[in-house]
C-alpha cells in the first residue's frame, strides 16, 4: 500500500498544496527526505509566484501536473543542514533554488552545464524524483535539493526582490547572452512588461544595451521609460509607430504568453537579427517565413539556463543592484494572489513572505 505524503519521507515539511484542477490552495503536511551526503537543506523565508505556478496548480498544461501539488520554484532562504560531502555552503547562509532539482548529470546537455535541457530534468515539484516519490516546491516549510542545484545568494541581494531572479531573471538573462545581445552598443527590444519583461529590461540595460519597450497598454509607457529606464516604447497595436521602428532592432526577447502576431515583430528586427521567444503561448503561433528569408533573421527559443549560468546571473545581479518589482504577500493571500495573476494585476511579481506568515495557517 502506498505509503501518505506525509509518510513518505523522515522529515516532517508543511506547505499549501493543490488537490485538484481547480487551482485552490490549502494547507498541506507532507515530508521530505533525509539529508543526503551531497544534500542541502534550508529553511524557506520567500518564495515567488510565477505564473506557471498557476497553469501548473491548475493543470492547464496536459500531463505535467501531479496532485496534490506543492507549487514554487523562486525558493530563498537559510541552510539549515548539509550532507557530509557538501563544501558549497554552510549552516546559515542564504541560498535559492530554482526550476530543476536534478537530472541525469551524464548527458551532453549535463556535461554542458545544461541541466535544463536535459531530457531528464527533475521540475522542483511536480514531478517524479531519483526515488519515485513526487517532488514538492517552495510553498512550504523547508526545502531540500542536492548541492549542485543550490544556488548561493549574494549577500548584499535582498532575499525578498532576489527570489524571483531565480526563474523569471535567468530565464531573460540566459537568451541575452546566448544569442550574442548582451552587448553593449546592441538595440534590443522587450515585448511585455510583466514579471519576465521588467526584469528584462533592467539586464538588457546592466549590459550596456539600449531598451526598447514593446507593450499593447500605452499606459505602461511611463513606468517603462521613467521607472525601469527603457530608452523608448512602442504601442504594437499603433501601425505607425511600428512602422516608424522597422529594421532598428538586433534583438527582441518576447516573453508575452498571450496569443500574439510575430510578423510586425520580426519587421523591427536589422538584417540578421533575432526574436527570442521566452513566453509559452497556449496556441502555436503563425509563423511567416518569407520575411524571415528576405533578412536573413531567425526566430528562437529559450527555457530557463543551466546552474552554472543561474549562479552567475545572480552575481551579476547583486554587482548591479538587479532585483524584481515584488508585492509581498502573506501565505493565506496567495488564492486571492493567483486570482491577481489572471488579470495582470500585479507590479511585476508576487512573493510570498513564508517564514513569517506560513507557520500561522497549520491546522
């Protein structure tokens, strides 16, 4: 007989969890497993809300979710204790995790430091583990990952607007620089100015690029230029203003999952220039060749990065004061949070505040 989640493992853990397709968060006890030779063991203070959270909690990509689900993959907080083998860390400094909690490490993509696009990635919840127990995230207690994909956290990074770096920061800072425009000198535009989009924005600029913002609210022109200091924005639903804007760009990261026209957006590209699709739209896409072929331009993809890259994308973020826009939210607010995130109403991204509010909702 299969054994309770809160069974399954030694160590007690407490979170909120989905129990089913309708996305409700309540409490839940589970367990974790020991520490493991090369395992580290933290307490989480913060942990952000990302909006695959939401499609995850309700099961609105096919396949993946398993219940109950523990969302949660921007997880920050304290070690608490770490496995004989570990040299990474100590009791008491701060450390994230992220997406993955493993993956085959002997692949090329692992081999790579690559783990991301290994065919065998290990999701931070939902998702089987090495032991065939289901893996929970960071809506909880306590969190536990093998060393390698601990990420520790700069000193001087608050662990508050720092958490969500931890998807949404690499996630825009890994197709930067693979695709060669993390340069400084380079014209890149960011489509949507959402929780990946403002966070964009502030790398693009940190390399020393100008920033064109691409949004269909005008009423985000101000707070692109005048608060994230974006050198320009373009309505994409004005046809003059885009038109006006053809051919500038050598780059565009777009991180819009709504259902949208690439056409207009592959017209501000220069010749040989790249979109970058960091977004998931629900729908595929219409894809035009011919303007591709006329300027020799390409249309990519990227997924989160590897964690070598993510330790040094929150390097450089600490070196130049990159942090994400949050509202801090207690535990018990975060239904009302992902009924937030369905309307856009947020600036730019949820944090729930765990180790000052999670303790007061168990049962």
């Amino acid at each position: 007989m299969a054994k309770s989640p809160e069974e399954e493992h030694p160590e007690k853990a407490f979170g909120w969890a989905a129990r089913d397709s309708s996305g409700l968060l309540s409490p839940f006890k589970f367990s974790r497993r020991a520490t493991g030779e090369k395992d580290i063991r933290f307490k989480v203070l913060y942990c952000g809300v990302c909006h695959s959270d939401l499609h995850m909690a309700k099961s609105e990509w096919e396949g993946f979710s398993i219940y109950p689900l523990v969302p949660g993959h921007e997880i920050v907080g304290v070690v608490t204790e770490v496995g004989s083998k570990v040299n990474k860390v100590k009791v008491g400094d701060k450390v994230g995790v992220g997406c993955l909690v493993g993956a085959c490490h002997s692949c090329d993509d692992c081999n790579s430091d690559l783990e991301s696009y290994c065919t065998k990635m290990i999701l931070t919840y939902s998702t089987i583990y090495h032991d065939g127990t289901v893996t929970y995230g960071g809506y909880s207690d306590t969190m536990i990952a093998d060393e390698r994909y601990v990420v520790r956290f700069p000193e001087n990074l608050p662990l508050d607007a720092g958490a969500p770096l931890l998807c949404a920061g690499i996630t825009v800072y890994s197709p930067l620089k693979y695709y060669g425009l993390a340069e400084a000198g380079k014209h890149i535009g960011v489509v949507g100015l959402g929780g990946l989009g403002h966070v964009a924005v502030k790398f693009a600029k940190a390399f020393g690029a100008k920033v064109t913002v691409i949004s269909t609210s005008p009423s985000k022109k101000d707070e692109a230029l005048e608060h994230l200091g974006a050198d320009s924005f373009l309505v994409s639903r004005d046809q003059e203003e885009m038109q006006a804007a053809q051919g500038t760009l050598h780059g565009i990261i777009d991180t819009t999952s709504a259902v949208h026209s690439l056409l207009p957006l592959i017209g501000l590209l220069k010749t040989h220039g790249k979109l970058v699709m960091v977004g998931a739209p629900e729908k595929p896409l219409e894809l035009p060749v011919f303007p591709l072929l006329l300027g020799r331009k390409m249309v990519a993809g990227s997924a989160t990065g590897g964690m070598k890259e993510t330790q040094e994308m929150l390097d450089f973020a600490a070196k130049h004061n990159i942090t994400a826009d949050v509202e801090v939210i207690p535990m018990e607010y975060v239904n009302t949070a992902f009924e937030r995130l369905v309307k856009g109403d947020v600036r730019y991204r949820f944090v729930i505040d765990i180790g000052n509010t999670l303790a007061a909702t168990k049962p």
